[in-house]
C-alpha cells in the first residue's frame, strides 16, 4: 500500500490543545473491528462496552521531562536537547537542535532556580544526533523534574501547566520521550471500578522513542523502517494473557504501544512470555495479529505509522470510514483528544 492511502482532511480547530477535564470525559467512539459498525459513547462508560473476563493490557512507561534549554558555554547561545536514549550512567542519545553549535567537545549549562546542570557533547551518531553526557551533583532524574519541559508534540502550541496530565494515572517506568496517549484517559477510580466488575489490568513497559512518530517518507510504506524502541513484558501479564485467551475472554491493549509489545512477543498460536528487549515491528494491513482482540487508541495522524496499525486491525476502509465519521462529528484528535475502542 501507498502512504498517500492513509491520508485524510483533519481541520486544525479538530486538533486537541488541551486534555478534557475530567481524564475520562472524553468521547469515546466505539467501532466493530469486523463489521465497522460505528457508535458514539463516553469514555467514562467503557465499562458498558467489556465483558466480564476481558484483560485491558496497559503501557506503564513514564514520560520524561525530556526536553532542555541549556546555554553554550563562551557564547550563551540557547540550544534545545531533547532526550531519546540512555547510553550509560548520565550518558544520552539526544537530538539537539541548532546541531551546528553542538559539535563534540562543546560544552553546555542547564539552570532552574538554584538548581544547575552541566553536559558535554562526547560524539555525533551516525544518524547526527549526539551523545551527551551530563554531569549534577544531585541524581539525574530528581535534576530533570527541575529543569525539564514535557516533550509536548508540535501541534500542541498551548502551555501544560500541570506536567501529570501528559502521563497516565498507572505511570511508573520512567524512559518514554512521548506519552503512550491512550491511557490518558483513565482515571485510579476508574481502573478499580473496572477491577471490581471483573475487567483485569495488566502491565507491559515500553519507552516510546520519538522513531514511533517519525514521518514515512517512502511513498511504498514497506520501505519504512520503525526505530527500535526497549520493552519489557512481566511474567504476571504473560500469564493473565495466556489464561485470559485460555479461558475465552479479550485481550484488549491500551494503546499502540501495548499493542506492538505484545504482537512483538507472540507466538503464533498466541501465546507469550515473560520477555524484554528491543522491538522495531512496523504493523500495517495484511499482518495477521496472534494475541490481540480489541484495541484502545486515540485518532492518529494522516499517514502515520499509527493510522497503518489501527488499518491492519480493523481493515482499511472501516478505519478510513470511521476516521471520516469522526471529523464529521467532531471529535477531537491526536494526544490531548478523544479516544477510539475497537472491538
């Protein structure tokens, strides 16, 4: 398939700046994975869309205050870093934006208040990014919640006053350099009403890295290759997975991250394991899932690699069909916006 196959008109006043209020206020537009069959709900009643026995399998990573303003040393000139990959102790792969002033020996100074931070540019990557290695007294991450600025997506130009609305309320594995979106809408009085009419949760890791929304460029999308991303997958969510699927119930992953982790591990019988590693898989129409029966996700941008997954689950045209429903509705799209139940 092309990429241009994916492409749909998004107003941009459809572009959510801000997350709704309450978390799970949100709509929810649910959609039959085989039929397409589209209706419009809440999110705060996904409960009426389960059944007793389902297992929602949800992203637990932690998004990090990624993003720094630091100073060249000599010259004061501004400098963005935006954190992608731990290399080693206080060591980064990190994206640093003008690079003409990041070459390696440079130095750098990060400042909040009291607080100061120092780093070095060591290397530039093949791919020209940097590695980077910094140097606090105080622990690293304690530094980063000081100094640091979530790493809001482009089209969000409206200031986050409050940083843990860019993370889920079940957050706790910090690595991500963007939020696994779906989960935003949970709230903890959710998650045990949920528990208590019998839905299980269980929990993968993966640290989304900003490959996962790095823009196709082949017009061929087979020709795209996804960025390697860290997961972790516990023996306790292997097993409820297994008996989940063992004793008929669903499996439904929150999210597209939850998604390729699982489909990652899979066996083709559908069964998984206790596993952690790297994974690069690009799911798009035609990949045959072994685990997966539903799907939480929010409404992804046109020619993604996000809207390509949501296609090979719910097949092309009731995906472009309910995408096309939901701008004439009115929903609001992308990270901050409105989620989407595939069952």
């Amino acid at each position: 398939m092309l990429k241009t196959d994916f492409y749909y008109e998004l107003p941009e006043e459809l572009i959510a700046q801000t997350p709704a209020e309450p978390r799970n206020h949100s709509r929810l537009l649910v959609a039959g994975r085989k039929s397409g069959e589209i209706q419009h709900n809440y999110f705060y009643n996904l409960y009426d869309c389960l059944k007793e026995g389902d297992l929602l399998v949800m992203n637990d990573s932690r998004v990090l205050p990624a993003r720094l303003y630091g100073k060249k040393e000599g010259t004061g000139a501004v400098v963005e870093f935006l954190l992608l990959e731990q290399k080693g102790e206080k060591i980064w792969e990190t994206l640093v934006c003008p690079g003409k002033k990041a070459k390696p020996g440079s130095k750098f100074i990060f400042e909040a208040g009291n607080s100061s931070m120092y780093a070095e540019i060591t290397e530039t990557t093949e791919g020209g990014n940097r590695t980077v290695k910094f140097y606090c007294e105080e622990d690293f991450y304690t530094m980063l919640d000081k100094i640091g600025h979530m790493p809001l997506p482009p089209y969000i130009t409206e200031k986050l006053t409050d940083k843990e609305r860019y993370q889920t309320v079940y957050s706790r594995e910090s690595g991500s350099s963007a939020a696994p979106t779906a989960g935003l809408h949970f709230t903890g009085e959710m998650l045990g009403e949920l528990q208590d009419n019998g839905i299980s949760i269980a929990y993968v890791t993966l640290h989304i890295g900003l490959g996962t929304f790095r823009p196709v460029k082949e017009n061929d999308i087979t020709r795209h290759k996804m960025h390697s991303e860290h997961y972790y997958l516990p023996k306790a969510t292997a097993e409820l997975i297994n008996s989940t699927k063992k004793n008929g119930g669903r499996v439904i992953a929150v999210g597209t991250t939850s998604c390729r982790t699982i489909e990652s591990i899979a066996t083709f019988n559908g069964t998984v394991k206790e596993s952690e590693g790297y994974t690069d898989i690009f799911i798009y129409p035609g990949y045959e899932f072994k685990v997966l029966d539903g799907l939480i996700t929010n409404f992804h941008l046109p020619e993604s690699t996000l809207i390509m997954l949501v296609s090979a689950f719910m097949g092309y045209e009731n995906t472009m069909a309910a995408y096309k429903k939901a701008v004439e509705e009115r929903y609001r799209f992308f990270s901050f916006g409105d989620a989407m139940l595939i069952i």
